[in-house]
C-alpha cells in the first residue's frame, strides 16, 4: 500500500469530503492544475500496462487546433491523484500514476473534453528495437538499460537480489517492455512503474506469508459494500518448468520444475485438479537458480486465476496490486485476499470494484 498517514485508512470509512488533483505537465514546460469533474484510474497487474486513466474536464479550449498545440500535448504527462480532506480543512493525497496523454477529444464548443493516458511503460513498449538488441550481465543493469533506452531519466530501483543472465538478442520490432519482463524473470520479479512514476523490479507479493495491509469489514464504521467469489480452471496451471539454453555463453542448458506442493490447495500437483504443466525457456536463463525463480514466478502467475473475488469498497486511493487484504463479511466470516486490479474514481460518487485472486480463508 501506498505510505500514508495513521489517520488516512480511519478517514476514509467516514463520512468525508474527496480531495481530488490532476496535473498536467505540457511538453512546452508548463504545469496546468486541471479543473475535472470526473475519470477514474484504473491499475491491474495482469495487464502489460499496468495502469491507464481519464480524466474528463469542462474546459473545450483543451482540445489541440493548432500544431503549436499539438506539439505541446502529445507526449505530455498526467499525474492525478485522490485523497481526503480532515476535519481541521488539511488534505492529504495520493498519487495514482504518471500517464503519458495519448488521447483529447470533446465538443470543440461546450465540452466536457477526455483525456486519456497510459503510465510510462507504454514509452518502452512502443519504442520498438529498429536493429538487433543484445543482452548480457546482470539482470538489473539489463532491466535498466531497456528501460533508459526510451526514458532516459526514468528511474529504476530494484527490490530483489541481483542475479547473471545469459546472452540474449532480441529481434527487430521485438518488444522492450516485454524483454524487460522477460530479463526480469530470471530473479523470479516483474517490473512496473509504481503510483509516482518509478520504475521498480520486484517479486509478486506472497499471500501465504504477506500480512493484510487493509481490512474491508462489514458493518457500522467499516467500508464493505458487497463482495463475490467464484473459482475457474480455465487458463490455470499447477505446474512449471522453465528452462535456458545459451551457446552464445558456452553454457550448458538448464531447467527446473516448480510445482504447487500445498496439499491444501486446490491446485496441488498432486491432488484432484491433476497435473497442469506449462513452459517457460529463456537464453537469459543459465542457472538453476534463474530457472527456480523464472518457474516460481510464472507459477504464481499461472496459479492466481483458479480463485477470485470481486469485492465492492469505499475508495482507498492508497490501494496498489498485490496488496492482501482481510475482508470481513457481514456473517463475520473473514477471508485474505490479493487485490489484483481496481478503479479509483476521480469524483465523489462511485463505488470502488476490486477484482482479487488467491482468496484463501483467513481468521
């Protein structure tokens, strides 16, 4: 969860007034607060960009008529951000994301206009490898330069034990985001930019061994509205062997299977569900360790769908993916859960979907 004050996950589940901001940072050096009156943030770990918003705001003169205006919104940036107001008329606000503008369009007369945008993976991802791209080393130095490669001045920290990686050639119209994820992999991480914009390199949080960070109750002071549950074989796996082959590094090839052993889980290896294998290889992988890391990571991936929530809340803006929650429901039975995407309204009204997987019976 975003670092917030003691008071803030308290204010929330009161009745409480919504402070809300969007910034918007032209190409041209200007800083414009923009006047809104709605849109919404909408961040989900399953996708490739991992987080997108609108913004929808009153002001017509926003749409760009001339190429002095055009060259001044494409490639500018959004940074909106919610929070509360207290009692005393303080604020405090959470930011959602640094977006690239990708779209405005509205009635040239009367509005309202709509902004839409996609955090600063997108700059990565769409620029695309014009020539063969070489990567060697280690794999946090590899990550960066992907990364650096269209951001310059991006900034990219790593949470996770650096590790080597083999020699790996990325094709021409390759993705770089998607080399990214891949290089990643060998310590067993993902990489996205977080709420402010910073590139991190991080493992998928554990719901077996991670503490909730927020309890969605039920009842008088609590900020439950509703919640679902259901469970899914389709696309999910129980198994997962990743393996690396690089001559270009004279390395022997290697390989490891992961398996989910949890004779608990509706998914064990072994139990009911059956054997459900899938395969990962990457030059990138020359050791057992890498091949480990690759396998548990992608089978955490592979495991999430088989048990899933959909959990209805008052907006946390301070929410982010992977985050346990405890959700205690109106029977006061009490479940643990891993927030895997949600939607933070720009506005007052709204309720606050929460899509979960892993859900597991908690105390």
């Amino acid at each position: 969860m975003y670092p917030v004050s003691g008071r803030f996950l308290a204010r929330i589940a009161e009745s409480h007034r919504v402070a809300t901001e969007v910034k918007l940072f032209a190409t041209d050096g200007r800083v414009i607060d923009l006047e809104h009156i709605g849109g919404s943030v909408t961040v989900d770990w399953g996708q490739a960009i991992r987080r997108t918003c609108t913004v929808t705001v009153p002001d017509p003169a926003l749409i760009p008529r001339t190429a002095g205006d055009q060259l001044a919104t494409y490639g500018a940036r959004l940074r909106p951000a919610r929070g509360v107001y207290y009692g005393d008329g303080s604020k405090e606000l959470v930011p959602l994301g640094v977006f690239r503008l990708d779209e405005v369009g509205g009635d040239v007369t009367d509005g309202p206009v709509t902004l839409t945008g996609k955090d600063l993976s997108v700059c990565v991802a769409d620029d695309r490898f014009t020539a063969p791209y070489k990567v060697s080393g280690n794999m946090v130095a590899a990550v960066t330069a992907l990364i650096q490669r269209s951001l310059p001045t991006a900034d990219v920290i790593s949470l996770v034990a650096d590790i080597p990686i083999g020699t790996r050639i990325f094709d021409v119209e390759a993705d770089p985001w998607a080399a990214a994820q891949e290089v990643a992999s060998a310590a067993g991480a993902v990489v996205f930019p977080n709420a402010d914009g910073v590139f991190v390199i991080a493992t998928l949080p554990d719901l077996l061994t991670t503490p909730p960070v927020w309890e969605i109750r039920a009842g008088e002071g609590g900020t439950y509205i509703q919640a679902n549950r259901g469970m899914s074989s389709a696309g999910v796996y129980n198994g997962v062997r990743a393996s690396g082959e690089n001559t270009a590094d004279n390395v022997a090839p290697v390989s490891a299977l992961v398996t989910d052993q949890d004779p608990g889980s509706p998914t064990y290896w072994d139990g009911p569900f059956g054997r459900r294998p899938m395969f990962f290889s990457s030059p990138t992988l020359i050791s057992s360790l890498a091949c480990t890391n690759a396998a548990t990571l992608k089978l955490a991936q592979a495991k999430a769908p088989n048990s899933s929530g959909d959990i209805t809340a008052l907006p946390n803006a301070a929410l982010e993916p992977g985050d346990v929650l405890r959700v205690v429901h109106p029977d006061r039975s009490a479940e643990l859960h891993q927030a895997a995407a949600f939607t933070v309204p720009l506005d007052e009204a709204g309720d606050f979907p929460i899509s979960t997987v892993s859900a597991k019976e908690g105390t």
